[in-house]
DNA sequence: AACGCGGGGCC
DNA sequence: GGCCCAGCGTT
C-alpha cells in the first residue's frame, strides 16, 4: 500500500473548499499560513477574508499602521504575527521591490515565517519538494507508523521531517503537504476519530495496538502560573478615561489596556486604594472607587490563568490628557479588554 | 532545550 | 479541568 497517493486519493474525496485553496498567490497563502499558526480554520477563516478585503496586496498591507493592523488582528491571539506580519511586508515592498521570495531559503528569512510556514508556501506557490511538519503531521504519521519519539523535542522533529521527506509525492508536493494536513485535520483527529473509515485502518501501527490516544508522545509542559490584574477603569465629568499601551516584551505587546495594578493575591478596596495613590491622573482629585465584577473573571491562556478585577474610578472632575470613551473602540485591545467594554454601559 | 506567547473549541 | 490547534522567536 502506498501512503502517498493513498493521502492524495483521500484528500481529492474530502478537501474542504476553503479560500485560500483557490489561489497560489504567495502574499494570500502566506496570509493564510501565518493566521493559521496554532489556530483552526474556524477561527481564522473570518480574519482571513478581513485582511484580504482590507489589504488586498502587500503593498497595501505596507502602507498600513502596525495599530490599524492590530486592530484588525484583535480577538485572534499570539499579536506577535501581526507585528511579525507587518514588519515583513514592509520588508518585502522595501527591499524586495514587492517581489515575494520564491524558494524555502527566501522565504524562511521573513519574520514570523519558520520551517513549517516556509514550507508550506515554497510547495503550494512554487512547487518546491519540502515537506511540512505541523501538528496534524505528527498525529497521523506517528499513529500509522506507531512513533513514540516525543514530538516537541529536537530529535522527534528531525525524526518526523525525516520521514515526510521520503513521503512527499515528487510530482505534486503541493497536494501531498495539503493532503497530509487536512488527513490530521479531518480523519486523523486529536479525539474521537473514526477509525472504521480510515484508508489506513489495517496497518496503522497504534490502531493495531488500541493505543491512538497514546500518539503523538509529547513531552508535559509545566503548570501554568496565576496572575492577579487588577484593571483601573478610570471614568471622568467629561466622559473620557484612560488607556495605556503595553510595552515591554510581555504578553499583548503594542495591544492598549486600562491602567494595570498587578497584585501578588486577589486585590481588596484598601489595597487598590493605596496603589491608587501612585496615580498622577489623579493627584489631588476627588473621585470614588468601586468594584465592577465582584467575582474574579479568570481569563485562560495556555501559560497562565489571569484572575481579573475591574475596578471604577469615578471622577468629580475633568481629565484633559483622558481619551473619549466613545474612542474606545479605535484601539487594538485585548479580547479581556474587549469584552469587558463591550459589556459595560459607558 | 526550554519557555513565552492568545483565544476558542472539545471532551 | 486538560488538551489541541496549518508554530515562531528568544534565551
């Protein structure tokens, strides 16, 4: 039996129309590719058809601001791609004259662009045999060949991009790389795949042994952290409040947020009172504070649990260097941020 | 090699 | 609650 075309008959069966597969144009599927780094199409397609409509070339995308960029990434996650987006087409219209790279060594330079994404454009733009190695890789090749290296580990990758390598269909790397994704993506899933239909169901080396939850092995990562924000939502006599943009190499970077007091344990009034104080906004000013969300809002990344509290500063005053509440909506936020002003009556 | 980086969906 | 997702950059 042979895997190759055996990925490329079932994919011809059970590809899904997806926009992106209706076009070779790199700056698209480059677009698409690093929307899709660790999320599901159905979270990513929506972004996709924003950015294509909104920045049709990469000129376009150039030209933009990295906020408005942002902004239009806002609710998506790991911000570093947009940055990372952004910083690369400039690249590309700068100094490439807006000619896209056409070989995996081109491409890999980009920012934000690794062995998986310049992979998968130097074989679906431009034909190139390389091969690509993504979750839904490891997942099906480690079942069907039973492969218990740890696949978050040097050696496991090696091990894996190793074996894609001799699999690759020569003649159409194209399909082949889409076809062994979508098979991890559609047939071969994390839980609760249906085996029975399987074009593999006869040699899969973890079926055999009734161990497919067991694959692929991948190395515990530790326990994710509790942080404890504490966000001051400051509200003015001239209806304004204030942001502040997040610096520094953190989480959300270049993303705004209300002004944060972080707190080693879950905040009390006296103790958001006291850091107030550090306040220059509110120097010398009467206002009065209150607790919006008397339940901590616990906001789950896959690092670190953040427990939340808004606070509201109401102020008997004016606040000149404030921003409009009914500007709110212009910056890029975090979806915590987001939320919470779509929820609260301004 | 290990860690930081989002948000949503599934079980 | 834990795990996964068309991974990458930094240290």
């Amino acid at each position: 039996m042979n895997i190759t075309k055996n990925l490329i008959n079932w994919y011809s069966v059970n590809k899904r129309d997806l926009p992106w597969r209706n076009t070779v144009n790199p700056y698209f599927i480059w677009l698409s590719e690093i929307i899709l780094q660790q999320t599901q199409v159905a979270q990513g397609l929506p972004y996709y058809v924003k950015f294509t409509s909104k920045f049709p070339t990469v000129f376009d995308l150039a030209k933009a601001r990295e906020s408005q960029v942002l902004k239009l990434w806002q609710g998506l996650g790991y911000y570093s791609r947009a940055r990372n987006l952004h910083a690369s087409a400039k690249y590309i219209v700068n100094e490439l004259n807006g000619e896209f790279p056409n070989t995996y060594n081109e491409i890999i330079k980009l920012k934000g662009v690794g062995d998986y994404t310049a992979s998968a454009i130097a074989s679906i733009c431009f034909n190139e045999i390389t091969p690509v190695v993504d979750g839904n890789v490891f997942r099906a090749l480690s079942r069907i060949y039973g492969i218990s290296t740890p696949i978050n580990t040097s050696k496991g990758f090696k091990e894996f991009k190793a074996l894609a390598e001799t699999l690759i269909d020569k003649r159409e790397p194209a399909t082949f790389n889409q076809a062994i994704m979508e098979f991890g993506a559609r047939q071969c899933k994390p839980k609760n795949p249906d085996c029975n239909i399987c074009p593999f169901n006869t040699k899969c080396v973890a079926l055999q042994k009734n161990k497919i939850l067991e694959f692929p092995v991948k190395l515990k990562s530790l326990k994710v952290k509790k942080k404890y924000f504490n966000f001051i939502v400051i509200l003015s006599s001239d209806k304004k409040t204030v942001l502040e943009k997040r610096e520094g190499k953190g989480i959300w970077q270049n993303l705004y947020q209300f002004p944060l007091v972080e707190t080693k344990k879950t905040a009390n009034f006296l103790e958001i009172e006291e850091r107030l104080k550090d306040f220059s906004v509110l120097k010398d000013k009467s206002f009065s504070l209150s607790l919006y969300n008397d339940v901590e809002i616990v906001h789950k990344l896959s690092h670190q649990h953040l427990h939340t509290k808004f606070w509201v500063v109401t102020l008997d005053d004016v606040l000149p260097t404030g921003i409009s509440i009914n500007k709110l909506i212009e910056f890029p936020v975090p979806i915590l941020i987001g939320n919470f002003i779509e929820r609260f009556n301004f």
